[in-house]
C-alpha cells in the first residue's frame, strides 16, 4: 500500500513533548501535587528560569498558550485608556483573532521591515501623540509590543533591542517581548541577546514552551518582583490558572536542566540551516531573509502545486496572481531523515 502521508514542516507545534519531559512525567505521573503551582517541582522551575535571566527576584508564572499569555500581560499591564504598539505583521496584530482588543485595549500597528520595528518608529509612534493637542481624546500608547523571533523568523539584535527599550522608557512606556519560538532565538548563531539581556532590557518577556520542546505551556517573567500586583489573582480571574499546573512547571524545570531548552533551539537551527543551503543550491527564492527556524519560500504556481503535493508547508500570503510565499518550518523534533527527504524532493 502506497504511503501518501505528506513530510510535515508546516509548523513548530505538531509534535508532543521532548522525552525528557514524557520521562520525568511518567515517573511523578501518581505522586501528588499541591494545585495551581504552588508545588515544589514549579518552584525549582521557577528558580532555574531566574537563574538563567540573572534576575533573582523575578516573579515567573507558567500559562498554557500563547495567545492567553499576550491578551493577559498586555492586559494586567495597562490601564483602560492605553494601547500596545505592535508591528503590523505581529502576531498580536494579525494571528489573535482580536483577543487584545476582546480585552479592552487597542493594537496599535506600526510600519515594520521583516517584522521587526526600529527604535526611530517607536520614537515617531510616542512623540505623535505627545504633540497632538487632541490627545486626551485619544488612545494612549502604554507599551511596545515586540517578538523574538519575529513572525518572519528574524532576529532583534541587542543594539536594536537596547534603543527599542531606551526609547519606550524614556516615553514612560513599558516594553513586552513575546518569545514563543525564544529557543530558537538562542540557539541561532545570528543572534546576540540572552534572558539576561532580555530581563535587564524588558517590563516582561515569556519563555515559549509550546513551540519548543513542550507539550504545552509558556513561562510569564516579570523581571522586577511585583511589577503586577495580584498576578496569580488576575490569572485566575481569565480562568487560565491550571488546578494541574505541576505539569506545566514540571514541563520547564525538565528544559532549564542542564541546557535542554537551548539545545532544543540549536537543533531545530541546524536542521533549518541544511534545508535552507539545499533551497539556495537549487534555487528557490526566499521572500524574507530568516536566520531561524522559519523559511519563507517565494515559489510560483508551478513550484508550489509540485512541492505541496508531498510537503505540509503553511500558507503565508500572495504578493500577485502569480506567486506565493510559503513557510517551512524545522523544529525540537525534526529528524535528519525527515530533512534528507524534504530535500530529495527539491
């Protein structure tokens, strides 16, 4: 019988769970836990993550998904009358299906290149406001809204980072990193931020789990304790504090043991880097220039009715009638194998 399974690399989140994390499960799968987090194997988790951002009396929450995770800091973070400033391509601007919003405060969009803002566009966002004499009447920007990676897969480097920040302090703002793929952020050679620079240069930043290695989950960090008051209450309030969270705890004390998390993101690189080479050597045409996990092909019809055929990619946009881009994405658990025959097919 012929085997007509398509490779999958349309996304980062298609598999389970890294083993380490499905052995350290089964081995506490009947041991009890006290509930909502308040275990001991979340607080050891708890304490690995400050260790690793060098932020020793920072508050970590553990949620379950992203976007729960962006609509609750953006909400807990501002008052009524403020707004979050976001690239146009962010995922909070595009891919959220409005959950910001749903929470009473606007996404404000910004022109972007590659999805990443500049520090001279923030800078523009906040001092038109400050000089518009009607701005009472209006929608406060409270804070600026990055990712890391970016939607297209590219990086912020610390020089960026660093002016992004000073810009949005200086303004009286706060600045909030969403890391859902952040494992493959660090473990990108381009790259030149670490968590400490993240929690040196940030309000809050989250530590994705789902995309990188866990069943689910994502590390809130708060770099400076009590930046939200009455979190876990504001948590529970949205109905997202898991009775379980040991699991979720568990899932990040097993990632941040002996360098899993980043590991996790170094291979998810390589196996990007060779697939990325053997499109270049055959010359496919990338729409955006990623240095992560993330490859976004320019492909014609022709191409794109050959190859989706026998891969699983993600649609991204049409830029005319006669093209299309189309994401590949490697991730924690992408073989070699699985590599080789993605390439075959080239």
């Amino acid at each position: 019988m012929t085997n007509t399974k398509k490779l999958a690399f349309a996304s980062d989140y298609q598999q389970g769970a890294h083993p380490d994390i499905l052995k350290r499960l089964s081995e506490i799968n009947l041991q009890p836990h006290a509930g909502y987090g308040t275990d001991e194997i979340s607080a050891s988790a708890r304490e690995k993550i400050r260790a690793a951002c060098a932020a020793p009396e920072a508050d970590v929450f553990f949620l379950a998904g992203g976007t729960q995770t962006n609509a609750l800091i953006i909400g807990a973070c501002l008052q009524s009358y403020q707004g979050v400033l976001a690239a146009e391509t962010g995922h909070v601007s595009l891919h959220e299906a409005g959950a910001v919003e749903l929470g009473g405060h606007k996404v404000m969009t910004l022109p972007q290149q590659e999805g990443k803002l500049s520090a001279e566009t923030v800078r523009g966002a906040f001092r038109t406001f400050a000089e518009d004499e009607n701005r009472d009447h209006m929608v406060m920007p409270g804070m600026v809204y990055l990712s890391q990676p970016t939607e297209y897969g590219t990086l912020y480097s610390l020089k960026e980072l660093e002016e992004i920040s000073r810009v949005t302090h200086a303004a009286g703002a706060l600045l909030y990193v969403d890391g859902a793929r952040l494992a493959y952020a660090l473990g990108c050679p381009a790259n030149d931020v670490t968590l400490a620079d993240l929690a040196r240069l940030c309000d809050a930043f989250y530590i994705g789990g789902t995309k990188c290695g866990a069943l689910f989950g994502e590390a809130v960090v708060f770099p400076k304790k009590d930046t939200v008051p009455h979190f876990f209450t504001i948590i529970k309030q949205h109905g997202a504090l898991l009775a379980k969270g040991f699991v979720t705890g568990l899932q990040f004390d097993v990632l941040f043991t002996d360098g899993l998390y980043e590991f996790c993101g170094r291979h998810a690189i390589a196996v990007a880097d060779r697939i990325r080479d053997a499109l270049s050597e055959k010359g496919y045409a990338f729409a955006i220039d990623s240095p992560t996990n993330q490859l976004f092909l320019l492909l014609d019809r022709a191409q794109e009715a050959r190859l989706t055929e026998k891969i699983e990619m993600s649609f991204w946009e049409r830029p005319d009638e006669d093209h299309v881009v189309m994401r590949i994405a490697t991730c924690w658990a992408t073989t070699e194998e699985e590599a080789d025959a993605l390439i075959a097919l080239l």
